[in-house]
C-alpha cells in the first residue's frame, strides 16, 4: 500500500512538471494551450497599442488601428457600463468592449465556473509558474495558518464591496459624467503607460506580489482578486461542478494535493465552493477511472469539450459585438491625437481625485 501511494506520488509530480501520463498529458496541454492562446492575445494587444500611442503622441495621422480589445483590461469601466447601458438604455461609445467582455466573462462564470481565473487570465497563468517555481525551490508551496488563510481571503470580497459600493452607489448623471471624463476616455493607454513606466511603489508592490506567489500559490488571486472574488459568486449558480464518485475513490487525496484553491476534494462528493476555478486539475491527477469527474447538469462533461465552450463564448462574445458595431469605440484619430498628446494635463487626472476638482474638462 505504501509503495503503491509512493508511486502515486511520483505521478502527480511527474504531472505537475507535464511530464507524465497519456490522460495527464493531455488535460494538461489543453489548458496550457488555452492559456497560452489569451496570453499571445493578450501581449499581441499591447503591441498594437504601443504603437497606436506613440503615432498619437507624434501625431502621424492616420494612426494604427487601436485594439479595443485592450479595454478587457479595464473591468471597473466594462462594469460602469453595464450600469450605464441600464440607466441610458443604450451601450457607451467610450469604452464598449470593456462592458462586452465583462459580460461575456460574467456569463462564462454562470455558465462555466470561474474558468476565466484558470484558463484565460494571464495574471492567474503567471501565478501558477511562479508556484511552479516555488515548488522547485522548497519543493512546496507554503500555506497559512487557516484563520490567517481565511481572514486574508476576505479581503478580495471587502474590495470588491467597496468597487460594486462605489459603482452601484452612482447616479445615472454621475456615471455619464464620469464615462465622458477625459480621464476615461484614455483610460486604456493610461493603464497600458502605467505598467510600461512602473514608478518605484509600482514595483515594490509587483516584486511583492510576485515574491509572494512563489511562496503562497496563486496569493494574489486567493487573497486579492476583486474580479475573481466576482467571478467566484456568479460561479456559485453554474451548472458545472467537480464531483467524486465515493464507491470509486480509493482516499490517495492526489487531487486534494493538486487543487490550486485548496479544496477538500477527497471529502465531498460534489465540489460546490466559489474558489473552485475549473482548473480540471484533480480530474486529470485522478487514477482512478470515473472516481473524479468534471460534470454539467450532473452530466460527464469531457474536458476538450469543456474548453471548447469557454473558446466558443468569447468568440460568439466577439463575433456578435462586432457583427452589432457593439466593439469599437466612436473617439476619432484626430481627438486621440488631441488628447494624448495633452494627457499631461490635470483635466486627464482621475475625476474623483482632487487635483482634477474644479478642472474644466473640455
Ligand atoms: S476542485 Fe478541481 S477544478 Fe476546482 S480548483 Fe480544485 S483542482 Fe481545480
Ligand atoms: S477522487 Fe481520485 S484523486 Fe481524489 S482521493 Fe479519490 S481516487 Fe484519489
């Protein structure tokens, strides 16, 4: 039996390296893949930004095309939108597709889990190198103490109260108000030029977060997250689950080991929790044949299958928005290249601050 588990033992962290096991293997490459896909997209993005910010900057008219794909960078304005769209009755131009994509990200954490945290966000691709990482440093990653774990988490759901306090508190007036401030109006290449010149609190905090997410897996994720904190309620409603056939499980906790979110996988029969990110990874490091499996509606649901649908909502997401003119903003070449090139000023500074109190905005 010991033998048997130290075997056990050396798959999973055959597994966790990708090393190992035809089934392994594959679910782990199809996440990779996915991953890698909305990274590519992702760096892609920021290329042509870049680009459309420096032609602007020195007024090279016409400019690049600029990526509206960028604005789902900008979650708290896709929110502001959705909003707005309620107040109004119709979607902004300033900032469409960030509300388009929190939509459709929304929409895959009701239909899907928190999949978007596992299979799309860089953030959370980064987090589980560098818990990679950490494990071949200290050949583990560390845990809280449990009161500490569960009081840090509850910090991701005190900022998201305080971002949902802020927004849903809006008038209908306030938040057009904001939505046409100049300040949101570039707030897509402000949030691209922040992470290019990181000041030195900016990269305090990053190196924090990322010396952090050696030690503790996925720390900013677990415990900071606003977005994931979201995602992870509307996730609670899907019809996707985890469930363990407990006449099957032979007890080995491999899956409990492997599960990025820490979840008592080897001690429920349905895994119910908002942490839970579909990851799939305890379904892949299972030895067992049918003692673990994903399932929607209480149906098997297989795992290319299941990534299939989250690839098929962002590109039925787009696709509609786009076919809709629902994806591109109406701010022309000319009042980009105005406004960049003035972006200095204290009008562009966020409306609520105080420097920006009393600015006429134009
Ligand atoms: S329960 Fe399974 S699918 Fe959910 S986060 Fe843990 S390992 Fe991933
Ligand atoms: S569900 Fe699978 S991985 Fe988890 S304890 Fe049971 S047999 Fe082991």
């Amino acid at each position: 039996m010991q033998r048997q588990q130290s075997s056990l033992k050396v798959r999973a962290s055959n597994w966790l390296f990708g090393l190992s096991g035809p089934k392994l293997h594959r679910t782990y490459r199809i996440r990779l893949l996915v991953q890698w896909l909305f990274a590519g997209i992702c760096l892609f993005l920021g290329f042509q930004l870049t680009r459309f910010y420096m032609a602007a900057k020195a007024g090279q008219l016409p400019l690049p095309q600029r990526p509206p794909g960028v604005e789902g960078f900008l979650p708290i304005s896709g929110l502001m939108g959705i909003l707005d769209w309620v107040y109004q009755g119709t979607l902004n131009r300033i900032h469409p597709a960030a509300t388009i994509l929190v939509l459709v990200v929304l929409l895959t954490a009701l239909l899907l889990r928190k999949s978007f945290c596992s299979w799309i966000c860089p953030v959370g691709m980064m987090a589980e190198y560098l818990a990679r990482l950490g494990r071949k440093i200290f050949s583990r990653n560390f845990r809280p103490w449990r009161g500490l774990d569960w009081t840090l988490q509850s910090l991701k759901y005190l900022i998201l109260g305080f971002f949902v306090w802020a927004i849903f508190g809006m008038s209908g007036a306030a938040l057009q108000a904001f939505i046409q401030s100049p300040y949101n109006k570039v707030a897509d290449v402000k949030m691209g030029l922040f992470f290019l010149n990181l000041g030195q609190v900016g990269i305090l905090v990053m190196a924090g977060l990322v010396v952090a997410s050696v030690f503790i897996q996925g720390a900013w994720c677990r415990y900071g997250c606003p977005y994931g904190a979201l995602l992870g309620l509307f996730s609670w409603l899907s019809p996707v689950r985890v469930e363990r056939n407990a006449d099957k499980c032979i007890d080995c906790s491999l899956c409990d080991k492997v599960c990025m979110s820490r979840l008592p996988i080897s001690r429920s029969t349905v895994v119910r929790s908002v942490e839970c990110t579909g990851c799939v990874d305890c379904v892949a490091v299972c030895p067992v044949d049918d003692a673990l499996a994903l399932t929607a509606a209480g149906r098997r649901m297989s795992i290319p299958a299941y990534a299939a649908a989250i690839l098929m909502l962002f590109v039925m997401g787009y696709s509609a928005a786009r076919l809709t003119g629902l994806w591109a903003n109406d701010i022309s070449d000319e009042e980009y290249v105005h406004r960049i090139q003035n972006m200095d000023d204290p009008a562009y500074g966020h409306p609520g601050s105080s420097s920006t109190r009393g600015v006429q905005a134009e």
